[in-house]
C-alpha cells in the first residue's frame, strides 16, 4: 500500500468472522472493501476478537473522502522497501493491482488504489438502488 494513500490503519475489537460494510473512523462512517470476499484468508485475530483496516485517502470526485480496506493474513506489518532492491514482476501482477514486484523472494501487489474506490462505489451505488426497490415494494 502505498504510504502517501494510507491515513491509518485501525484496530476493530469484539469483530465477526467477516469483515463489516463500514466503519467508524474519526467521526465519519467509511464504507469497507474486503478484496478477499470467500475468506480464503482469516481477517479476525481469533484470540484477540479483533480484525485491522487500512483507511484509505479517496480520489476527490470519485464518490467518498476515505474508504477501508480489510487487511487479512498473518504477519502483517510495514516495511520502507527499498527501491533498488525491488524485481519488476508485471507477469504476476493480480486482478485489482497495477502492477507486481518481488522482494526478499515474495512477490507484494501494487493496488490500484482508483479502482478498488470505484468498486466500492459501484457497490454502495448497487445497494442503494436495491433498498429503495425494496422499500418501494413494502419489504
């Protein structure tokens, strides 16, 4: 995650097994995106009960301010990454990423920060729609 884009990366206590839609951050009620929506990797921190997010700084004009990230897997931390001691790895660069690179033999994703915001729009715009239909219909 680039460090320019990352407001903070915030500790939710007494969590689910899964990500919520939003959370509350600083006075502000900033919608989620969980990039791992088959839970292929545990988010919540079964001893603890608690699960990170990283909120995000949006592109202005694209919909919200900010926006969360759920972040999932073991070891999590951040590390100043040397440029020069990065390998250019395009080939492996993932769905959702702009790139790829492999450092210290692992290869870490470049999110493209723009999309997933758009996503996650797209999605609250989607739901949006479907709870005034719902509403509309008497449910």
């Amino acid at each position: 995650m680039p460090q320019s884009c990352l407001a903070e990366i915030v500790t939710l206590y007494n969590v689910a097994d899964t990500p919520p839609a939003t959370v509350n951050w600083r006075g502000q009620v900033v919608p989620l995106l969980d990039l791992d929506e088959r839970g292929e990797t545990r988010w919540r921190d079964v001893r603890a009960g608690t699960g990170l997010v990283a909120i995000l700084l949006g592109v202005e004009g694209h919909g919200c301010p900010y926006f969360a990230v759920a972040l999932r897997g073991q070891g999590l931390g951040l590390q100043q990454v040397p440029v020069q001691e990065m390998v250019d790895r395009p080939d492996e660069a993932l769905p959702r990423s702009l790139g790829a690179f492999r450092w210290h033999n692992v290869t870490y994703q470049v999110p493209d920060l723009l999309a997933l915001q758009d996503e996650l729009v797209g999605r609250l715009a989607a739901l949006a729609v479907d709870d005034g239909l719902s509403a509309g219909l008497g449910a």
